[in-house]
C-alpha cells in the first residue's frame, strides 16, 4: 500500500515537472545566468567597490537588466568607463542588455558594478552575494568571491 502510495506521488510529481518544462519551452522562457563574478576587496576605510561577471542569456528574448542590491552595500549601480579628453569618467547607465543567445561582460576598465555604502570589511576567499533585477526576465542571485585589489583573475 506505502509502495503503491509513494509511487504515485513520484508520478505524479515527475508528470507535472515535464509539464511545467514543456510549457517554459514553448512560451520562450528566459534563462539568464551569471559566470566568473567577483567582488574587489577595498582598502581600509573604504565603502565602495566593484563587481565584475559575466550574464550569459541562453533564452530567445533579450534580458534588459535595469539595477540590483546586496545585503553587504546600500546601493547596487551599473557603470561603465568613458574615455573622453584623454580623461577616463565613470557614470552609471539606467539599464543594459543582454540580448538572447549573447553573453555581457562586466569587467576592470569597461562595464561593471558598483557597490556603494559597504557596511562590513570584504575578506579576500569569503563568498557574498547580490541580486540582478531586469524589466522582463526576473530577478537574478549571483554569488561572487571576493578577490584581493591586486588580484587580476
């Protein structure tokens, strides 16, 4: 009676996961994920740093990613470095896009993240984690380790 109980509710389960799998395909469900992100450690007595990855969007519609926020930091912004009169600027961008099947690279230089008002010291080795929110495909963890300021890769 338990077997036959048990084996039902498997069924049960498995039929309803391949339902809710093929109805994902067919309504072109997004899939946005995050590779290689990492957190620069800052000096003492600093509050800011950056956050560097990759989004890789292997769905069929683009991921527009407008902000995010981090338990570590008051603020999360998107940047990007703008070479101008021979000046390097920093602004933040409202939003980018990760278009469907393409990748986005956050990294030293370019485009990346900004973390405003950290409340703690950032230990080189620890994990930590903040979230992406987009205009049409969710919301995405990241977890990041956090890397030395002289640390390349």
């Amino acid at each position: 009676m338990k077997k036959s109980i048990i084996n039902s509710l498997l069924f049960g389960f498995t039929s309803s996961l391949a339902i809710s799998l093929a109805t994902a395909e067919g309504l072109g469900i997004k899939e946005l994920r995050a590779e290689g992100a990492y957190i620069r450690a800052m000096p003492p007595g600093q509050q800011i740093t950056a956050a560097f990855l990759k989004l890789v969007n292997s769905g069929d519609q683009a991921c527009k990613i407008t902000g995010g926020s981090s338990s570590i930091a008051t603020e999360l912004q998107i940047h990007e470095h703008q070479h101008s009169d021979g000046m390097m600027r920093m602004r933040p961008l409202a939003s980018v896009t990760v278009e469907a099947g393409q990748a986005l690279l956050f990294e030293p230089g370019q485009l990346h993240l900004m973390l405003f008002g950290i409340k703690k010291p950032l230990v080189p080795g620890q994990q930590q984690e903040f979230t992406l929110t987009t205009e049409d495909c969710g919301s995405i963890v990241v977890a990041a380790e956090v890397r030395s300021l002289f640390k390349k890769k």
